[in-house]
C-alpha cells in the first residue's frame, strides 16, 4: 500500500512540477501590458516580466506619441518597434490599449487581444467613456481584467507546453488530462469574478 502512496505523491510532485513549469511559459513574449488615458494618465499596469520602468514617464511617452501623430495628420499610431521589443496599441474614447511584448509575438494575436481587452475595460468602466473624474481607485480590480483577457492566451500557451510533455514522454496521459483540467478550472475562475 506504501509504494502506491508514493506512486500518486510523484505523480502528484509530476504534476504541480508541470503546471509551475507552464505557469512560467504561460505569457511567452508579452511583457506589459498597460491601460493609459489619454491624458498619460497610466490607470491600469500589469507587468509579466522582471522588466520594471516608469510608467508615469511611458505613459506620457504614449499619450504624447498618439497625440504628435494625430496633429501630423498620419493616422493612428498602432505599433511601436524597438531593437529588443514592440509596442502595440488600440486607442477608443481617449483610452489607450497598449502591449509590449517580444518582437517575435503575431501581431494579430496581440490586436485581437487588445480589442477584448477594450471590450472588457468599456463593459466594467463606462464611466471612463464620458467624464472621468480622476479618480484611479475606480480601477481597483481592473488587474482581473487582464487575467481574464489574457487567461485564455495562457491557457492555450499551456496547454501546448503539457501536449508537449506528453509527446516527449515526460508525463502519462492522465497526468496531463489532469494537468489541463486544474488550467481550465484556474481560468474558469478568473472569468466567474468578472
């Protein structure tokens, strides 16, 4: 009875090791992600790296950078590329949607990422539509938005890392049901506090 309580602990340790691992690969190339009035006013910042800067300063950087290409008359400023990454952007009622993540992310995952987003923001916040009023603990919650946003993205990017470790062999077949089933639950959370 003793070997098959230490069996299901290591299938167990096997597992949680997975789930940490994906949780690790969970937003591979996206780096920030940030809502920002138009006023460069940063009213919502989640970082998913180590990489820290301020945002006050990246803020402005973006309000200034919408407002210099809408004065010049060249359209919409949509994305923004650097030696080691990319900005992208969606801009709707003077708030700014903005991703930075790793050069090599799809461009179009992040835009249709950027429009939920929006959709999302506009559904919670429709106060931030008219008159704002200034206030930033109007967004006290507003981190579970871009959980919700972007859990279907880490689901999907996890769910890709265990059928990996299934084909290389590195756990069973259970222990990666197992492993997707306590993702989905983790996600359908998220979604149930919006």
């Amino acid at each position: 009875m003793r070997s098959i309580d230490a069996k299901d602990d290591l299938i167990e340790k096997n597992q949680q090791n997975t789930i940490k691992n994906a949780r690790m690969q969970s937003l591979d190339g996206i780096l920030q992600v940030l809502v920002i009035h138009r006023n460069g006013e940063c009213l919502i910042r989640k970082s998913f790296t180590e990489l820290d800067f301020n945002e006050d300063l990246f803020s402005g950087f973006v309000s200034a950078a919408f407002t210099f290409a809408k004065d010049l008359g060249i359209g919409e400023l949509q994305v923004l590329i650097t030696k080691k990454v990319k900005i992208c952007y969606l801009e709707e009622n003077d708030i700014i949607f903005t991703v930075m993540a790793n050069k090599n992310v799809d461009d179009n995952l992040i835009k249709n990422r950027l429009k939920l987003l929006k959709e999302y923001f506009f559904s919670r916040y429709k106060e931030v539509s008219g008159k704002w009023n200034g206030n930033l603990k109007d967004f006290r919650d507003s981190h579970e938005i871009i959980d919700i946003v972007f859990g279907d993205w880490q689901l999907d990017k996890n769910v890709k890392f265990i059928i990996n470790q299934l084909r290389e062999k590195k756990m069973t077949a259970i222990e990666a049901a197992k492993a997707i089933i306590e993702l989905s639950r983790k996600i359908s959370k998220l979604s149930q506090k919006t």
